[in-house]
C-alpha cells in the first residue's frame, strides 16, 4: 500500500514515532496542530517499543509495517537513531556524516533518512543566543543529541568544540568524527574530572545529556562552575525551566532553553513529509503551552 503520490499534493498524512518511553512527547501534538492551522488531516502515532514490547533491534519491522500501511513519514528517536539506517533506501547528506536518522519519508516507494536535529539546534542556538563568543565550547554528552547539537555547533562557526562524556570513549569517537567532518583541531574530548578547568576557560557549554529531564532530575555539574563569561545552552526541554538553566540564571549567564530546538526540528520534519512549510512562530507559542507556560528563550 505504499503511496506514488508527491507528498505535498495530499491533503492528509499518516506519521509515526519510533522510539522508547516516547510517552510524554511532544512531537504528535506540534505536528498535528500545525497542520490543523493548514487545514490538513494528518494521524501522528506513537509506536513505542516499550508500549510493543520489541527490542531496539526490531525497528526494521517497524519501518516495514509503516511502508506497507502507507505511512508518509516516521520520526525516530532513541534508541533506533542509528539502528534504523540499514533499513534505508538513502541518506539525506546530514544523516549521512552524522550516522543518524530522525526523520524518515517514505515516498514513492523509497525510505529515505534525514536528520532535523542538527538543523533544529543550529535555528534555535542563531534564534536564541545569537552574538556570543564561540571560540571554546564545552558540550556535555556525546550520544545521539550529542552528535547533532555538537555537528551544529561546529557549523554554526565554533572554533573548538571540546565533548565530555561519562564514558570517555564515546566521547574521544565523537570528536574523531568531527575532526574529519570540519577539519583538524576542531573539536577534541575530555573526562567529567577536567570539567573545572575547561569550563572556567570556555565561553560556553552546551548540555545534551538527560540529566534535568522530569525523569532524571538534578543538575549536571556543580552549579559553582557556572560564571557570568559563560553562555549555557540546554537540549532537554520536558521541563523547559530545568535546574541547570535555573542556576545559571541566577549566576549571570545567557541561556537557551530545550524547546526551540524540539520546535525547529519538528517543523524541519513536517517541511520534509509535507512539502509544506510550517510557520514555527506558531509552534513556538504551541510548545510554550504544551510544556508549560516559560518563554522559550531567554
């Protein structure tokens, strides 16, 4: 049942999540209210392999169900962001040098893997912090978020981009990834225990590990290390207000909050499945509401 019809002639869409413990997301809801304003008809359904009971690995089964049910586009989350890619017929060039999908289209028979993250930081961070100094930037977590934001971060001019990782060579293979990408001497790693030096040098951090989530609360780091020289730049966005970007508030430093990267990436998403644009001013406001009343940026 797969569909030869060029997306954006459609007036109804059927679109999916892949992912785990995707309860609480906030993609059906900016996706589908967007769409509502368009006048479009458009299912956005959550396929949580917890809720399925399947593995990570079954993410093909998955993608398959969905080729054969008609859907026109998938997002995937952790942890399928990597695993889902064999099950591809093309990359996006993005997904490609980052070795992660977000985004699927399936049209005309094909699936086809792009990747909104590293697009969606990139329009938060130029929207949200758009003079500060990047010459040294310090990026906690090297996962999946973590390889976008800091891909995104090197695109948007950093000079260096050093990645601290609770498992140190995850982090050292993130920067060798981004040392080929940009170039020689962009990016480097370091362990959690060299966090006070390197913050105390750097003109800011970005945050793109879980801690801060309602889930995982607590802060990251200590929040003595935080200065007024420091930007902070935060990726978790259930809650928007988190304990990192409260601290450093309070200690004088410009922040970013989560929710405008969930925003761009969603509309960079609803563009590729719909080939229409989104008007992301609107879905700004729609995530204020939805994770609770706090400006997106500050």
């Amino acid at each position: 049942m797969t569909k030869d019809v060029s997306h954006a002639t459609q007036d109804s869409y059927l679109v999916g999540l892949i992912g785990s413990g995707i309860g609480p997301s906030l993609s059906p809801a900016l996706h589908e209210r967007e769409a509502d304003r368009q006048g479009l008809r458009y299912l956005y359904r959550l396929l949580d392999l917890d809720v399925l009971g399947v593995p990570p690995e079954a993410v093909g089964d998955l993608v398959r169900a969905a080729r054969h049910l008609g859907f026109d586009g998938l997002n995937v989350t952790h942890p399928c962001k990597q695993l889902v890619i064999p099950h591809l017929d093309g990359l996006a060039p993005q997904a490609e040098a980052l070795g992660a999908v977000n985004t699927v289209v399936l049209e005309g028979g094909r699936a086809v893997g792009h990747n909104t993250d590293v697009t969606g930081f990139a329009a938060s961070f130029a929207r949200g912090l758009p003079d500060v100094p990047l010459e040294r930037v310090v990026q906690l977590g090297a996962g999946g978020a973590g390889a976008a934001v800091a891909h995104a971060t090197l695109t948007l001019g950093a000079g260096r981009v050093t990645v601290v990782d609770a498992l140190p060579e995850r982090a050292a293979a993130l920067a060798d990834s981004l040392n080929r990408h940009f170039g020689a001497g962009r990016a480097d790693s370091a362990a959690p225990d060299r966090l006070v030096g390197l913050l105390a040098r750097a003109d800011g951090i970005v945050h793109a590990t879980p801690t801060g989530m309602a889930a995982h609360p607590g802060l990251p780091f200590p929040a003595r290390l935080l200065h007024p020289g420091l930007w902070v730049a935060e990726v978790v966005y259930r809650p928007l207000e988190t304990e990192l970007l409260r601290a450093a508030r309070a200690a004088g430093c410009a922040t970013l909050d989560g929710g405008g990267m969930a925003v761009f990436q969603a509309a960079d998403a609803f563009r590729l499945i719909t080939g229409r644009e989104p008007d992301s001013s609107r879905m700004l406001a729609d995530i204020t509401e939805l994770a609770g009343a706090v400006p997106v940026t500050e």
